[in-house]
DNA sequence: CCTTTTGAACTGACTGGTCAGTGCAAAACC
DNA sequence: GGTTTTGCACTGACCAGTCAGTTCAAAAGG
C-alpha cells in the first residue's frame, strides 16, 4: 500500500496538486469577495474539485485560508530577503538593499495581486480566529525590512534618528499601495516605471530642488 | 463615528441620531469582522435600537454600509483639505502643506482608526456591489494630495520629475499603513512621535547623512 | 396626528460541515 | 502473469443551522 504521498516536501503527489488548485482558487475568490462572503463550494466549484476534496484536505475553511496565508507571506518573504542578500554581495550599499527589496515587492505584487489584496484586507482586523497566524506572518515580513534599515544605521549610511520600525512599515505600505493602486487604476504601465517614481521617494529626491 | 459626533449636516433631529448611533454601531462590527460577516441583528443591538429601525432608516444592509463610506471619506476629504488650506495661508510652502496633511491623516485615523480599517479592507476589492461608490469617494480624497504635489512641482518646490500619480498614493500608502501598525502595534506611542518620523522620511532625512 | 421606533414572528434562501460510498493504482498473493 | 486486496483521494447528496429582509400591530414621541 503506501501508495501515493509526498515524501520530502513538494513532490507532484496528487494531493500536493490537488491543494495548489485549492489554494488558487480560493485566493482570487476571497481577494474579490472577502473571507465570509466567499462560500467552500464556489472554490471547490472553481478548483474543479467536489466540495468534499476540500474537507478532505483542510480540516476547515478556515484552517485552508490560514494554510493559504502561511503559504503566500512565506513565497514574499523569501523573495525579499533572496532581494537584499543578492545586493549585499555585489554593492554592500543598504540603500541599495532597500531599493531591491522595494523591486521585490513590486514582482510579488505583480505576480501575485489576488494574494495581496486579500492579505491587506484581513491583516488590521482583530478578533478573527487567524489573527495570529496573521501577527506572525507580518513580523516575518517586516522583519527582513527592519534588518536591512538597521544595517544601514549602523553603516552611517542611513540617520540614526530614524526609527527602524515605523519606517520600515511606512516602506511597506508605500510599496504596497502604489503597487495595488498601479495594478488596480493603471494596469498598463510598467514595472520600472512604477519602481523608478518609488526609488525617488525613497532616496529623497522628491522634496529639495535637485 | 466611532467616538463623538459631529454629524456634519445635521442638527439633532431623532432621525438623524439614530442613523449616526447605527454607523457607530456598523463601523466597528465591521471593521473587526467584515461586511460578510457582521449581521444586521448585530449592529442593531450594538447600537441599541431595534431590527426595524435599521430597515426603517436604510434600504439594506449595503445601503447603510455605502452611506457609511461616503459619511467617512467626506470627514477625512475636509480635513485633508482643511490641513492643506491652512498650512497655505500661513507659510506657502507645499512641502509644508504635505506635511500638515501627514499630521491630519494621522489624526484621522487616531480619531477613527475602524473605519479607516474598514475602508483599507475593501478599497481593493473588485465585483462588489459599492464599488463605484468607493472609487469616487478614493478619488475625491487622492485628488487632495494631488493637488498640492502639483502646486509643489509649479512653485519649483518638488522635483519635476515625479510622478504626481503615484507619489500621491504612495504618501497616502506610508501614511494608512504606519498609522494603522501604530494603532495596532504599539497604541501608546504619541501621535507627535509618530508624526516625526514620517515627516523625516518626507523630507529624504532617512538616507545621505545628515 | 403624524413621524419614528419597537419587537417579535416568519420566510425562504443559503452555508459550513458530514458521511456513506466510488474509483483506481500500487501491493500482495498464488 | 493474473487475480485479489488495500487504502488513499475524491465525490456529492444531505443536514442542521443561520441570516437578510418582511410584516405589522402597537407604543412612544414631539
């Protein structure tokens, strides 16, 4: 017997498939819809599963939507850390570093609008069953940010007056508006387009003549 | 809304007390839960009136829900403006003008952080049934920033080079996200505090070295 | 008296979650 | 090799509960 499952990690297993189908179809649905008003048999309708496969697979919706968050804030957080140790070995500039994460961003944001959408929207509520999960995930994410800010503190490349965690959340949501903005107002404009206006931003050069 | 009155329009006609008692009541439930997920039967006893009051005063639940929207973004658009207006009389500079409507964002929020919650919640989201309501009531508030940002570029005051667009939401982004982790995170910081290390990230204090 | 509010009963549609049963491919057996 | 067994993954009808919205007679209120 021992028939099908993953072993070590993602394997193309039925499951693992069955799941992925899962986790995309939920994303988009509840980006649009919102967790409660988004209903177990529109995603398995869209997943093209039977309603049942969902429970067979997640023991509740809820537990399929903290999995589903867990799964998202992990691919961004990799992608932003991936972003900032790769620009710590060719320039050492956190400035820089900065910079690459803001890009890193944007690609997640590009890539991945549903999930971003659906993370804003739950991630100031309070008393929801996943808030937790929530509070993790975030300071996860932050984190990374907050890293490279204090590097550049005490690099002498940034002010030491700043503070490290209200700046580093003020960067997200710069990044994370403009991004929803530009993918919901202006769709067609470009990636470096959008990053270039928020690399101004960032390196000051909005305000003083230049 | 959440805390006082200030109904804006009205004097104090019942009528009139018992709607505002009902987006009291709505804003919070809401914020906390979603629209989904809040019952009417909820908010009715939150507010302390009865079931056929709510229907007696608004069509439907998402009748009260867009007037609520429209309620709240008329409050912040006035103050934005009120902030921008001022600070013009008084010294003339646009950066300065972006700053007073930094602080009066942060106020804002500090006043009502529910329903700016609620209105980050569902800014976003697409196919839902008050969405054009909430792109007039976004742009009406955007349009704010922007028209400073602009000012700011013809007094030669900000680079011309920015794009008025999307630095505007990026300024609305910095802001809604740090004053939201601040209510959320560490509730006890001051507001003036807060206010100083946005303004500092405004004015490109952040990287080059003093 | 005319407006507003009450409060409880009712309906009809919808929802999360359940469960007995099916299909099928690998494993065990002869 | 051919047959039988095993159990994972999946199915979809079904259930018990919930909710938006309606109705209405009666009571405040002003």
């Amino acid at each position: 017997m021992e028939s099908s499952n993953a072993p070590g990690g993602a394997g193309g297993g039925r499951r693992e498939a069955t799941r992925q189908k899962l986790y995309e179809a939920a994303v988009t649905l509840i980006a649009e819809q919102g967790f409660s008003a988004t209903t177990v048999d529109e995603i398995a309708e869209r997943a093209g599963v039977a309603k049942g496969t969902v429970y067979y697979n997640f023991a509740s919706k809820s537990v399929l939507f903290e999995e589903l968050l867990r799964h998202g804030v992990g691919l961004l957080t990799a992608s932003l850390r991936e972003a900032a140790e790769r620009t710590a070995e060719e320039s050492g500039s956190k400035v820089d570093a900065l910079d690459a994460m803001i890009r890193a961003g944007l690609v997640f944001i590009d890539r991945y609008p549903s999930f971003t959408q659906l993370y804003v929207a739950e991630l100031w509520r309070t008393n929801r069953a996943w808030q937790s999960t929530l509070m993790v995930v975030r300071q996860e994410a932050v984190a990374v940010v907050e890293d490279v800010l204090r590097a550049g503190v005490e690099a002498d490349e940034l002010s030491d007056e700043i503070d490290v965690g209200l700046t580093a959340s003020a960067l997200v949501g710069m990044v994370l508006v403009a991004a929803l903005d530009w993918k919901a107002f202006q769709p067609e404009r470009s990636l470096d387009d959008v990053h270039a206006a928020l690399s101004r931003l960032l390196q000051g050069r909005v305000s003083g003549h230049r």
